[in-house]
C-alpha cells in the first residue's frame, strides 16, 4: 500500500465511479480498478460494491475512507513542510477579511511586508465574518480578519482592533445634536443593516431584541460605504464602528455615540489550530503581529 492506492480510493469513493476518478486523475481507468483490486487484496477486504452505475462503500470501505483521508492529509502536511524549507521566503497566502477593513489600515501592513518579502503573493478574499471563519475552516483560506467573537475551539487568534459601533444620522435627524443615544430611542426608526453573513447583522439585531424591539430593516448590504451613502440621503440610520465613522464627512451625516448598551466591535486576525500553515503564512502573522498587536486587548476578551 502507498499513497498513489489511497489517493485512488479517495477519489474512486468521492466521486463514486470508477470512470470519473480516472478522467479526475487523469489515468486509466484500468490502471485505477487495478489499484483497487491490489489494495483489496492486500487488506483482504472488499472496498466497494456496484449499486447500479455507482460504486458505494462497504462498512469496510467506510472505516478505510476515513483513516485514508487522515493519513494524506499528514501526507501533505509534510510535503508541504519539507517544501516550506527548500523554498524559504516564497509562498503564497490566501487572507479572508471584512470589506471595510480592506480600505483601511492592512494596505500598510501588507506593503510594509512585502518589503521584506517581496515573493510572497497575496490573495484577498473580501467577505463578511461568518463566511471568512467558513472559510478557514474548511481551508480555502489560511487566515482569517473576522469580528469577535470566533470558534475558540476551532481557532488560534490575536485581537487586533477594540472599538464600539456609533449611531450613524441625517443632520436633519431628530438626534442629530444628541451627545450620546440610548438603543431603545432607535426603536422606531429605518435601519440600514450589515447582511446577514456578517457578524454585525446578527450582533446589532440580538442588542435590539434585548433592548425591547424588533428593528425595522429598509436595506441590507454588504459594504459600509453604501451604508453611509444611505444615510446621507436620509433614507435611514446605521451603526458602524469608529474606525469607519472617523472617516466620514461630517456635511452629510452625523455620529453620536452608542451607549445602553455600548456594542462592541473587536477584531481578530485567526487561523486553525489543527492544520499545518506554510511558512509565507506563519511569516505574515507574525510580522502582523509584531505591527499591529497589542497584548492588552487580548488580556480580556470580549
């Protein structure tokens, strides 16, 4: 038995055909029944069984498919380690994050990086938290920006940015010279909301449920920007975080502080716990983490 027989039986049990694993695989497909035929006999059991033009799993096949998947997975955890060594300083790393984070401070951090190392590429996938934790999750992406909170079990992170959401409004609006706004006093107004694959959208609802009210959603959206827009042209309010209201022109909308509650808005840079990361990938965190972190929000979370 050697990688090539699993390799096989994983696709054959993927795609439950003998002649699409080998069109996947790119060999013939008696080359593949062969392999199979072999691995069966060598464990002395049988793997599949024909269930009209499929092939399915026996319980056999079941406990097989199962393990095989863990041992190439450590397989590639090494070929991917031995390969970090031989290629020091080249790499590729596939970062997931918020869309208004894009615009914002990490430009800097990836420039100052690419200083340093100038051939390690960049691939940014801009979405909201819940789909970035997706996708480290299931490793389409090798880190993850997201808002707190996140699978703590799952992920390894470090907080990056401690904020709190601030009542965005007309100049027109009745609390528009208001020092400070309690939530409840928003409970009959047009919200413009985040999606619903952003953490803020379920944050800011459950803070309004709590507070006694059901929001009355006019828009949803996944960029902050349009939010703002919206808002400007007095078609409704937002809630966005600090960072993004410094930004913008005091003509068109004004900001007043949450409080009743104050909702926070905490950042996180994340990535998985029980999965191999490359070295282009470590090399980033760390170096984000030596620009942008600081132990004192990560001393309680939340």
């Amino acid at each position: 038995m050697d990688i090539r027989h699993l390799t096989y039986f994983l696709e054959v049990a993927r795609l439950k055909s003998f002649t699409k694993a080998s069109q996947s695989l790119y060999v013939s497909q008696p080359t593949i029944s062969k392999m199979i035929k072999n691995l069966e006999e060598e464990l002395g059991i049988e793997l599949f069984y024909r269930n009209g033009r499929r092939v399915e799993l026996t319980d056999a096949g079941q406990s097989m498919y199962v393990q095989a998947q863990e041992i190439i997975k450590s397989f590639q955890n090494l070929t991917s380690e031995l390969n970090d060594i031989m290629e020091v300083k080249k790499g590729h790393v596939r970062i997931g994050l918020p869309p208004m984070i894009g615009s914002g401070f990490f430009p800097r951090v990836l420039g100052n990086f690419r200083e340093n190392y100038p051939n390690i590429t960049f691939q940014l996938v801009e979405d909201g938290s819940i789909k970035v934790q997706e996708g480290v999750g299931d490793g389409s992406l090798d880190i993850g920006v997201v808002v707190l909170p996140a699978n703590e079990d799952m992920f390894h992170s470090f907080t990056i940015v401690k904020e709190t959401l601030m009542l965005v409004v007309h100049p027109s609006h009745r609390l528009a010279d208001e020092k400070e706004c309690r939530l409840l006093e928003l409970k009959d107004e047009p919200f413009i909301f985040f999606r619903e694959d952003f953490v803020l959208h379920n944050r800011i609802m459950t803070e309004c449920i709590k507070a006694g009210f059901r929001p009355h959603i006019i828009y949803e959206t996944s960029q902050w920007d349009f939010i703002s827009e919206m808002v400007s042209a007095n078609l409704g309010i937002g809630l966005l975080p600090e960072r993004i209201c410094r930004g913008l022109d005091p003509e068109k909308v004004k900001v007043i502080p949450l409080v009743d509650p104050v909702i926070p808005w905490h950042l996180a840079i994340i990535w998985r716990k029980d999965r191999y990361l490359p070295f282009a990938a470590r090399a980033w965190l760390e170096h984000t983490k030596s620009y942008l972190w600081d132990p004192k929000k990560d001393s309680k979370k939340g």
